[in-house]
C-alpha cells in the first residue's frame, strides 16, 4: 500500500498484533488521534467532540489491540477513516504496552497524534470532589495522591503528547471549541498556532510550548486614562508599540518563531502554543499578543489568539 501525503500527516502501511507484513489490501488509511491525560481533565468531552465531528472513537481500548485498530480500518473500504482511541489509567495493567504499541505503528510509518489534557490539582480535586467519586488510582489514600501517581505514570507520555491543553479554567463548552478548532474541518494546515496572553500573578500556562515575557515594557496600568481599556484597544496598542524595544521585540521574536516554526514543520510537529505574559494579563502582553498572532498568520500559520486573563480584575 502506497503511502499519501495529506495535511494531517503522512499516510502509511499499518501493522497488526503481529505483523509479519503490512496490510496490502487496498483501502483508504485512517488518521489516529490517541486521547489520553489526567482522569478528570476532560478525556470524555474529548472524545464525544472527536465523535460529533465524524470520528470513529473507542474508549478505554488496551493499548495493544491499536495496532489492530488501525489495520482494521485499513481494511474498512474507507468507512471508518479517522480513529479516536482513548487511553488512560482505567487500563493501567495494559498501559505498559502503549510504548510498544506506538513503536509498532512506528515501525510502518503510520501517522498519529497524541492529545494529552492537563489540568492543576486543585482542578482535578474540585471535579472529584463535586462529583463524590475517588481517583481511579487513590486505593486507600487521598485523592492527592491518586492524581501524583497518575502525573507520574503519564509524565513520558505528556513529553511525547503533540497537543496538551489545559483545561484547569475551561468549562466543557470551551474545551469543545479548542478541539474543534484543530480537528474540524476536511483539510488541516500543516501548523497551528495559538498565541495566549497571561499574567504572571495568575500563573504559567501549564501547556505552553513557549513562554515570552513583556514586563520589560512600561505598564499601561500606571496611567490613568489607559488603565480602564485593555490590549485589544488602539489607545492600548499604540502605547505599549510606541515604548522603545516594543516594534523591535516584535520583530525579532517574529522572525525566531518562523525559524522555530520550519522546525517544527520537520519534525512533524503541529500544534504549538505560545504564551505572552506581563503582570496582570491585560494590557502589554494582550497587544503583543494581537500583533504577534498577525504575523504569523501573514507568514502562513493559522493562528488562534487566546486572552486567559483578561477581565479577571
């Protein structure tokens, strides 16, 4: 079977439980998207997004029958040609073979993407606790520690994860919007983007790829008329770009993130989130961010702009 070149990744051979050849029979083969993360972090919403939008979902599914999964897709005649495959702790005694799994698919050059969603422990331990339900790994301990067990069995996968979201501030509404963002739609770039302003009194973006800070810039917030608007506002904008360092900053950064974006393109990476970030996460990283995210889009990245602080004052 001949391997296809589309948006989405390379398309490929795929492999069996136990391969001695790969799948020769014509058809057409699926993307696989593994959804994995934090129990509590959203895997199902996830995974019904992924269904909504026209995807063939297993949940739970032991690591080791993907292999034969995605075979069994390439066989469908192109009906089933895009498989969603949750994994997680509920199948822990099987985790140990995704490793094997993934070197398998590997092996014969089959595309997949992993989705890894992240969330704060105080997150996870308000979801548990609202809904009355022990974390699948606590036994006769906390829910505290159930989650650092489960941070520990999933950190080599996370590092591996081509798209983390953190999901510690969305409501299920929200997380739907940013997988629809990736996965809906017939063609997808070859890169996506979202640039996310922030405060640092709030925090880091736990899902950041890169981190930028614009506190070298003089704060907007010190100036009465300016205070009341945001970053998103001309008066804002103009302020923030007329301080000096602003523009150039601008323009260097610009052109790491296109060196750094050719990088990415190679390695077959594509999603990256770059997180802006000045004190409060209103004004100076908001108009950074805006013009940034416009860069990159004239220079061919399909970028999403995201204000996670913004109106938190």
């Amino acid at each position: 079977m001949s391997a296809e070149r589309e948006q989405r990744g390379d398309g490929a051979v795929v492999s069996t439980l136990n391969p001695a050849q790969p799948q020769e029979a014509g058809g057409t083969i699926p993307e696989l998207v593994i959804i994995s993360g934090m129990s509590g972090a959203g895997r199902s919403t996830a995974a019904k997004c992924l269904e909504d939008l026209g995807w063939f979902v297993v949940d739970n599914l032991p690591p080791e029958l993907i292999p034969t999964m995605v075979d069994l897709g390439a066989r469908s005649q192109g009906n089933v040609a895009r498989i969603a495959v949750v994994v997680d702790v509920r199948g822990r005694n099987f985790f140990d073979n995704l490793k094997g799994s993934l070197a398998d698919l590997a092996a014969y050059n089959v595309a997949r993407r992993i989705v890894f969603l992240e969330a704060s422990d105080e997150a996870l331990v308000r979801r548990f606790e609202s809904v009355r339900r022990p974390h699948p790994l606590q036994g006769d301990g906390r829910i505290v520690d159930g989650i650092a067990a489960e941070r520990d069995l999933l950190r080599e996968l996370r590092g591996d994860a081509d798209l983390v979201i953190d999901t510690s501030s969305l409501n299920v509404h929200e997380l739907r919007a940013k997988l629809d963002a990736q996965f809906a739609g017939e063609e997808e770039p070859e890169l996506r983007a979202t640039v996310m302003s922030f405060g640092y009194k709030y925090g880091l973006p736990v899902d950041a790829d890169l981190v930028v800070d614009c506190r070298f810039l003089p704060n907007p917030h010190w100036v009465p008329e300016l205070r009341p608007y945001t970053g998103t506002s001309e008066e804002v904008s103009n302020y923030v770009f007329n301080q000096p360092g602003a523009k150039e900053f601008l323009d260097r950064y610009t052109e790491l993130l296109q060196l750094i974006a050719a990088g990415y393109r190679r390695e077959g990476k594509r999603y990256v989130t770059v997180a802006v970030g000045c004190t409060g996460g209103k004004h100076r990283s908001v108009a950074m961010s805006e013009k940034l995210a416009r860069r990159l889009a004239d220079g061919g990245v399909e970028t999403v702009v995201v204000h996670r602080d913004m109106g938190r004052e």
